[in-house]
C-alpha cells in the first residue's frame, strides 16, 4: 500500500512539474524578454543625447576641414597664379604693369573689366590690357584714380588688326609673322572672335596662330590673340574670314597686365 501510494505521488509531481513548465515558461521567457527590452532601451535613452552630441561634433570637424581643404586649394591657385605674373614678366622686356582684375563683365550690355590700376599709376587711355601669360585682353577705355576699366575683346565695340601665323611656327618667327594673310579681329559678345577682312588668296587653316598684326596704331605686334578653329568663304564679298578661339579665358580673368 505504501508503495503503490509513492507511485501515485511521483506521478502527481511529475504531473505538477510539467504543468508548472507549461503555465509558467512563458512568464519567465516574456519577462526575460522584457528585461532585455527594458536594458536595451534604456540605455539607449542615456546614449542617444551622447551620440547626438558626438555626432554633431564630428559634423562640426569634417566642415572645418572641408573649409581649410578649400582655403588651401584656393591659396594654391593664388600662388601658382602669381608664379605665372612674376615668370611672365621676368621673361618679357617690355613694360608691364601688373594688375588685379576688380570685377569681370560688371555691366550685362558690355563687355569689361575693372583692373586695379589708375591715374595714379600713371595708366592712360588706349593702354593694351593682357592676361597673366601675355594673350591680349583688350585696351583701357577709362581711367579713375585708382582703377581703370578695360573694353574686353570680346566685345562689340572692339576690334584689332590680327595677322595669321601657321601651326607649324611661332609667334617670334619673323618671316611667318611677317608673310601671314592680315585681317581685323572683332567681337561678337560671344566666347569666340571673328577675324574678317582676309585676302580670298589667304593661307589659313584650322589651328594657325592669330597674333596681333601691329596695325591700326593700338596694340604691339605679336600679342598672341587665339587660334582658328573655322574657316569661311564670303561669296558677297569675295573674302575669307574665320572664326578665333580667343587665348585668354574672358570668363576667369583674375589679374593681368597693362602695357605701357
């Protein structure tokens, strides 16, 4: 009877024990779960605001870097820009007077440039104006004190006796300089020149050297004007013209040089 009685017992408490593992694993688990829940999100509570403080000093760092990235980029283009000025000049024996472009194209009906230069600096009217390496920019229309304004090129109103060089020589050829077909180089307002007026006999072709012929009484021979990149036939007047990729950059002119 005792035996049978322990039997019956072990069977009731094998029979609790599932029963407590069935009713009660799934508290345990839930708040196990929501134990790991409740670490997880409380910690990130406390670490959010720290992240986000971190976060923003980190943003606050790459701008400051990209911003000495840009300083140091912009004091190298100075520099190399003031390199080509001072090579520049020390190789050409005429008389130049460097200058600071103040504003580029300050007027939409024109185009002009204020350079940094003036009466003081014993600037005159009809003056050539060049770029850093010496192309031809245009000529002194105004003079103030202290600055002057300069008629680019590019403009309507300007024009210049040009000469053609062949690709094959240089602007100090004598003989090329001096036996190229000669024609007027005018601005249309656009990025190119239109070199008009050339013998319908004239030897040009796509690539020559356009330099400035020493006519007309303003510029100097030789000025380097551009290059042609197109030539046409005028049927009406029975002449040749061509259109001039300048070789000054009229849209980033930053300093230069007036010829005195």
């Amino acid at each position: 009877m005792v035996r049978h009685h322990s039997q019956a017992r072990g069977s009731s408490d094998a029979l609790t024990n599932a029963s407590r593992k069935v009713l009660f694993s799934p508290v345990l688990h839930t708040s196990h779960s929501v134990d790991s829940w409740w670490q997880v999100d409380v910690a990130s509570i406390f670490e959010g605001p720290r992240l986000a403080v971190e976060n923003e000093a980190l943003r606050s760092q790459v701008a400051n870097l990209m911003d000495q990235n840009r300083t140091l980029a912009d004091q190298a283009d100075e520099n190399s820009r003031l390199r080509s000025l001072l090579n520049f000049k020390s190789r050409d024996t005429r008389q130049l007077m460097p200058a600071e472009v103040l504003a580029l194209k300050p007027f939409s009906e024109r185009d002009s440039a204020i350079f940094s230069r003036g009466g003081e600096d014993e600037v005159t009217l009809k003056e050539p104006a060049l770029d850093e390496y010496g192309n031809l920019v245009g000529q002194v229309t105004a003079v103030s004190s202290n600055t002057c304004d300069v008629l680019l090129l590019t403009d309507t109103l300007s024009s210049a006796g040009a000469r053609v060089i062949p690709a094959n020589s240089g602007p100090k050829d004598p003989d090329a300089a001096s036996a190229g077909a000669v024609g007027i180089c005018v601005g249309d307002h656009s990025d190119n020149l239109q070199f008009n007026d050339l013998p319908p006999n004239s030897e040009i072709e796509v690539g020559d050297l356009v330099v400035t012929s020493g006519l007309g009484g303003i510029y100097p021979k030789n000025i380097p004007i551009g290059r042609v990149t197109s030539v046409f036939f005028d049927q009406t007047r029975f002449l040749k013209s061509a259109t001039v990729a300048p070789a000054a950059n009229f849209d980033h002119l930053q300093e230069g040089f007036l010829l005195k």
